[in-house]
C-alpha cells in the first residue's frame, strides 16, 4: 500500500496530539506498509530528547518557526537537515520551543541509511536562488528554487520553490499536468490557485505519481517546500486539452476516505500552522 492522495488540506484544521517523547505532532500523511510519514511536530520551549534510534527512519526536517538544537548546533528559521538512519544523530533541545515539518523516511530504507545518505544542514535562507531552468510551461509563474537534496540512487529531490506575484498567464486556459512520480508539497508563504482551491500557507498535499493536476495560478505569489518522492529530476508530461484557469476557487479537496471531517474545513483566518 502506498501514500494516499492528499490535495490539500490546511494544516491549521487539524488538531496537535501528543507524542510519547513530549512533543506534539500532525501526521499528514503516512504509509502504513512502510511507515513512512510526514509530521508537523511542536516541541514545546525546554524541550529535550535523545538522538534518533538505530530502527527510526531518517529525519528529513525543515524549521518552520522557533529554534532547536540538534547535535549541539542551533537549528533556527528555515533550516533544513538530513539525519541518515542509523547516524546516531538527532540529539535535541529547544530552549523557547520550535515547529519543524519533518519528513520520516522509511526505517531501512537503504536510500536513507548513513553511509549511503549524506548528512546534510543547511541554512537556506543563505542559499542562491536557482532562476536558470524551468518548464517553458509553468512560465507563468516566474519560477526559483533552491535545491535541499538529491536522494541516492534517484530516490528524489527536496527543495524549495517560489513565484512571484502576478503569476497569471494571459490564456484563460492551460494544459493540465502529471509526473511518473509523486509530489509533496507544504506552503510556507503566499498562495497558489488550483483546482481543488486556494492553497494558504500552511497548505499541505501528497500527490502520488501519475495524478493529472493543474493548471495552477498565483495573484499572490508563493513559497512552499516540496519534494519529487521517487526522483531527483522532475519529468513533466502535458494534457492536450486545455482547462480553464481556477481562479478564486472554491474549496475541493481530494481526501482518502475516512479522513476526518476537520480536514475538509477551508480556512481563511490568520496565518499559522
Ligand atoms: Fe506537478
């Protein structure tokens, strides 16, 4: 059993429940075959906890707010870091409380182990902005990324990606798209218009492969984290029928079935997660 289509829901709706170490979590989404997941966790300010087990899966995270110390080093806004499974790293401590998105790898996972994944920390708000490449067909959007992580043997990429406002193509209608693997995606500022809504910072989907989506617009411009679970180099293939641009849309998400009910509340209010 693989990862269910999630598309989307804003995190805001769901409620924290607490972990066995202290921290509070989100799951988002979570494979049951694999165990593989990923988590809004909340450590709380004088939070405190040991490094990774050897049977955990690699710890993929990102810090969306606050700060935390892991290995003796501070994780601050916007830091990303790797931990292989097995590395012995993650030791942890925040002294005012941290919200990281994390996202849990496979235990054994041989893509993931240490020795074979590398470990990585990167402050990437002192990363370069990548403008060279993009698809001619999301030109629209005037596109940036930073790349996080190329995963060994094609297992994929994490990086971020923006777009600046204004983001809206003079047709009124564009090709729809799919990919051969899958996509993920958290919004951390602005906003994208798709066909099942609004995505607000906050927003969070898991998209498995071959899922024709779009097309996607931005009045507001956006910044997200997104990962191409399955392969480092993003292939696109295009509809030949046009569909109309969603703009304003309604909220309609995509859900497996017997998701709770909060994550089909549309949310409008103040930003947070
Ligand atoms: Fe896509």
């Amino acid at each position: 059993m693989a990862r269910a289509h999630i598309e989307f829901v804003q995190t805001q709706s769901l409620a924290w429940s607490p972990r066995a170490d202290g921290a509070l979590v989100k799951v988002l989404s979570r494979d049951p075959a694999t165990g593989e997941e990923t988590a809004l966790v909340r450590y709380r300010a004088g939070f405190t906890g040991a490094a990774n087990r050897d049977e955990a899966g690699a710890e993929e995270f990102f810090v969306l707010s606050g700060t935390l110390e892991i290995d003796g080093r501070a994780r601050g806004h916007h830091a990303y870091g790797f931990l292989p499974q097995g590395s012995g790293l993650g030791a942890r401590h925040s002294a005012r409380g941290a919200d990281l998105l994390v996202f849990r790898h496979a235990p054994g996972d041989r893509n993931a182990q240490a020795g074979r994944a590398e470990v990585l920390a990167h402050d990437t708000p002192a990363m370069e902005w990548d403008v060279s490449t993009y698809n001619p067909g999301l030109s629209h959007l005037r596109l940036a990324r930073k790349v996080l992580r190329l995963g060994p043997g094609d297992s994929g990429r994490t990086f971020l990606l923006a777009g600046m406002p204004h983001g809206l193509p003079r047709a009124e209608a564009l090709p729809a798209e799919w990919h051969d693997h899958a996509e993920e995606m958290f919004m951390l500022q602005g906003t994208m218009w798709a066909p099942e809504g609004c995505q607000r910072p906050g927003a969070y989907f898991y998209r498995p492969p071959r899922i024709v989506h779009g097309p996607h617009v931005s009045r507001d411009g956006f910044f997200q984290i997104m990962r191409s679970p399955g392969a480092n180099e993003i292939v696109t293939h295009w509809t030949n029928e046009a569909y109309p641009l969603p703009l304003e849309p309604a909220f309609r998400p995509i859900l497996p079935e017997g998701s709770p009910e909060e994550w089909a509340r549309s949310f409008e209010g103040e930003v947070s997660w």
